[in-house]
C-alpha cells in the first residue's frame, strides 16, 4: 500500500513537471515548503510535492491510466543522476527553471511595456511633456512598490491552501487581498488628487513642469484601485500555478494601451498629449481588472455571499504583513535611490530630465527580460534551501549563469536602441545626442544590474533579508550622498549615470563578498547544513518581489 502511495505520489510530481511545473514564486515554494508538510512520511529527501490546483471545470489527467512504476522508475534515475555531482548543474534544473521563466515573461514585462509605450506616444508630441512623464513615473512606481506585499501574501496563502484543497480559505484570502486593495487604492486616487502639487513639487517639479504633469498624474491616480485589484488577482493565478491567465489579460491590456496612444496623443487622433497617455493607460487597466474579474468569478475563487466580503481580522493581518515586512522595506530603499536620480535630473532642467526618462525606461524594461530568472531563484532556491544543499548549489550556480547570458543579449539591446532607434522617443536632436552620450553607462549598469537581480533572488530564497536589508540601507545612504553632490556641482546627465552603474556594481560586490564568506546558497561549501528551510525562506517563497 505504501510503495503504492509513493508511485501516485511520483505521478502527481511527474505531472506538474510536465505541465509547466511551477509557474509563480509562490507555488513553486509552496511545493517544496508546504506540500512537503502534507506528505513527509511518504517522501525521500530529493522528491517533493505540488501544491494542488484550484478545481477548474476541465477534467484533470487520470492517474489510473498512467504508468505509474514506469514513472517512478524515470523519477528515480533522474534524482540518482542529479546527485551524482557529475556536472555543476543538470537538465531537470534548466528545465524547470525554464517551464517558470517562459510563461512569466510576459506578464512581468506588461507594466513596463505599457510605460514604454507612453514614454514613446509622450515623446513625439513634446520634450516637455516627455519631462513631465518622468516624476510621474516615479510617483506610480513608489505606490506600486508600497503595495506590492498584496501579490506576495496572495500568492502565498492560495499555494497554501490550494495545497491542503481548502477553497474556502482560498476564497477568504482573494476576499482580503481585494478588499485592501480596493480601500488602499481608492485613498490613493484620493491622495494623489488633493495633494498632486505638494507632490510634484517634492520631486522637483519647477512650476511649469507641475503644470505640465499634473494632468497625468490626476488621471492615472484613478487607475490605482484597478492595478492593486489585479494584482490580487494575479497573485491569486499564480498561486495555483497558472501563468497564462495573466499573461494574457496583460497581453490585452497592452493592445489596448497601444492604440489608445495612437488615438488619444498623437495628432492623428484626439492630439491630447500627456493626458491622453493617462486616459489609454486608465482604461487598458480597468479592462485588465474587469477581465480579471469574470475569470476569478468563473473559476469560483471568489466569494459568493455579500457577507464573507468583510475586513480581515486583525489576526489576518498580522499574518499579512508579517510576510512581507523586511522585503517591503528592501524594496522602499532601492525605489528610494531612482527616485533620488529622478529628483537630480529634474533639478538639472527639463531637457536632462526628459533625457533621463528615456533612458531609464530602456534600463528598467530590459531589466525586465531578467526577471524570470529573480522569479525562479526565490521559489526553487527557497524550496530547496536546507533541504538539498547540492541541488541549492547547482541552481544558484545555474541561475546566475543564464542571469549573464541575458545579460549580454539586453546590454546589447540597450546599446542598439539609443544608438539606432532614439528617433522612436523624440524628435528633438538636443534630446537624441544627450541620450546616446550616456550610451556607455546604460550598457554596463545593464550587465551588471542582471547579474545583481538574480542573486539577490538567490539570497532572498535562502532568507537573507535582514542581510539584503541592511545592504540596501547602506546604499540608499551612499547613492543619495553622492547625487546630493552631482545636483550641488551640476555635473550633468553623465554623473547621474555613474550613479546608476556604481549603485549596481556596489550591490554585485556586497554579494560576491557575502557569498563568499558562505552566506547565501554557500556557493564554495564552506559550511553544511541539516537545518531546514528558514522561515523568512518559507516565507519568501509564498510571493514575488519587485526590483
């Protein structure tokens, strides 16, 4: 009965592989953290489980018409092969780094697509109104940061309870997350439209730049409940490893985003600028969160009295925030430092800062083509961590390999664009030759910022937070000192940017250090362990974490 158990048990892993695994942060943790709970007694160290999906109304595969012996047999020689320790890292590793990175691209790269867009639209109508869409872009990256927690404890608590086939709690925990949601983001809007002046203004804004962003910053506040609200319901999808669902909405949202510029800035339409890129990017979002709506609906993770729609307890809370905690401060500290730059450049005049906002637009978008790769190091590393020392080596060791190969596609991509395609963002050729003279500096902050992303996935899924908190404490510190001087000397666009490039190469070698006294994955095996995952590691893995 037991071998029995074991081989469905096998099956149920084999599957999950062959259907694209684990598609989030927070099922991929869930499957080794929680799942594991469930059925220690009936798991050898290297296999592991996979949290349950959600029911959806398509029947699921038949366990009874598979060959289950032939299963565990293949399962089997695959962990024997892996262990052997023959090569630094094996093919069940890239494969499953790959069935996460795949489908998650593209639902990662949406919102900064949809800033491209308008950053492009903004750009053909006016260097000032370009000017004008970069404390804004800021402004809505800071809020999006606050409440990024959101996303990471709903796709924890879905994996959670999808893994212990608890729907009800399921439900509970969409209910809490879009309630919040929708009370945070409704305040916001509310801030943002009493207090859009002091706001600008505390980024920088001269009066005439206020004038000019204002506008845009009035509208958009209108989209922040319907962002917040789907990213609740992204962390729901992905907390029952279901990728494709985003992916899509943000596909659609970002067609529609698309032809609203073209309809609602440029002179072929309603010729409105700055405001008509608000007006495309408020709808694309309402759609998104509509769509979102009718398939969370449909699925039945919703709850379906009026009475279950109530404010978390305070104990729901508490289990809310404590998750996110350290990371949300990580988080505050990094957006901290763009926004300090933003505030330099703004401060330096209006073409340096519509300068800088087409260059950075570029770094953070083809950041994004690395974000998979953050994605899969803070679940696989944080399900293994503990557990599966030489499997934790491997990944990391692969993890940040790939994180170079990327790295050098996008640096090339982010010397291409300025140098050919400037012309997409401006048609003022001050503004052209500003940004292809910091082309050098985007290149390697791009490299380096690749390498960076990924290992700190790999720390964060070995639990290093109070380390990576303190790292970017420290940084925060330093980067506004230096940038406190680059705006009293007036040194320009150039200096602004090797601000960028020594903010990464500070956090590379604060890493390679840690990691080479043994924190982290203990790359070079300087300590072995039997301990578990660690809590802030079991933790991590329930979500996922914004640059």
């Amino acid at each position: 009965m037991m071998a029995r158990q074991r081989e469905i048990a096998q099956a149920q892993a084999e599957i999950a592989t062959r259907g694209g695994a684990v598609t989030s942060v927070g099922a991929a943790g869930a499957s080794g953290a929680w799942g594991a709970g469930a059925m220690d007694s009936m798991m050898t160290q290297d296999e592991e489980t996979i949290p349950a999906p959600f029911p959806r109304r398509r029947r699921g595969p038949d366990l009874n018409a598979l060959n289950l012996r032939e299963i565990g047999a293949k399962l089997r020689a695959t962990s024997l092969k892996n262990s052997s320790g023959r090569p630094i890292f094996g093919k069940s590793e890239f494969n499953e780094v790959m069935s996460l990175a795949i489908p998650a691209l593209g639902s990662l790269l949406a919102d900064p697509l949809m800033s491209l867009i308008d950053t492009a639209a903004v750009g053909q109508y006016s260097s000032t109104s370009l000017a004008a869409l970069g404390p804004n872009t800021a402004v809505f990256m800071i809020v999006f940061q606050l409440f990024s927690f959101l996303s990471i404890t709903t796709t924890g608590m879905v994996a959670r309870a999808c893994a212990d086939n608890d729907y009800p709690t399921v439900r509970r925990a969409l209910a809490n997350s879009i309630i919040l949601a929708v009370i945070f983001g409704g305040f916001t809007c509310l801030f943002l439209n009493l207090f859009s002046v002091q706001v600008l203004a505390a980024m920088g804004c001269s009066p005439d730049l206020i004038t000019a962003a204002q506008p845009y910053l009035r509208i958009r506040a209108f989209a922040i409940p319907a962002v917040l609200f789907c990213t609740s319901a992204q962390g729901g999808c992905l907390g029952q490893q279901d990728a494709r669902t985003p992916l899509l909405i943000f596909l659609i949202a970002g067609v529609v985003n698309v032809f609203g510029d073209i309809f609602a800035v440029t002179s072929a339409g309603l010729n409105m600028g700055l405001a008509g890129a608000a007006w495309a990017t408020l709808a694309a979002q309402y759609i998104s969160a509509v769509v979102f709506l009718v398939v969370l609906s449909r699925r039945g993770m919703l709850p379906l009295q009026w009475a279950d729609w109530r404010l978390p307890t305070m104990q729901e809370m508490r289990d809310i925030t404590a998750i996110s905690g350290m990371l949300l401060l990580g988080s505050l500290c990094r957006m901290g430092v763009y926004t300090m730059m933003t505030m330099t450049a703004l401060a330096l005049g209006t073409l340096t800062m519509a300068a800088h906002q087409v260059a950075l637009q570029i770094f953070w978008t083809l950041t994004y083509f690395v974000d998979p790769l953050f994605v899969a190091a803070t679940s696989f590393i944080a399900r293994d961590h503990g557990r599966r020392p030489a499997r934790v080596r491997r990944m990391a060791w692969l993890l940040m390999g790939m994180s170079l190969c990327v790295g050098a596609v996008i640096t090339m991509g982010c010397i291409a664009i300025p140098t050919f395609g400037v012309q997409i963002f401006t048609s003022d050729v001050e503004l052209q030759a500003l940004i292809r003279s910091i082309i050098p500096l985007m290149g390697a902050s791009q490299m380096v910022a690749a390498l960076v992303l990924v290992t700190e996935g790999v720390l964060i899924g070995c639990g290093d937070l109070r380390y990576l908190l303190s790292v970017h404490c420290l940084n925060f510190i330093v980067l506004g000192t230096v940038l406190w001087v680059v705006k009293a000397t007036n040194a320009g666009l150039q200096a602004i940017w090797m601000a960028v490039l020594l903010n990464q190469t500070m956090r590379m070698l604060q890493h390679c250090i840690h990691m080479y006294r043994g924190g982290g994955p203990d790359l070079f095996e300087k300590y072995s362990t039997d301990a578990g995952p660690t809590p802030a590691g079991l933790a991590l893995a329930a979500g996922t974490a914004a640059k």
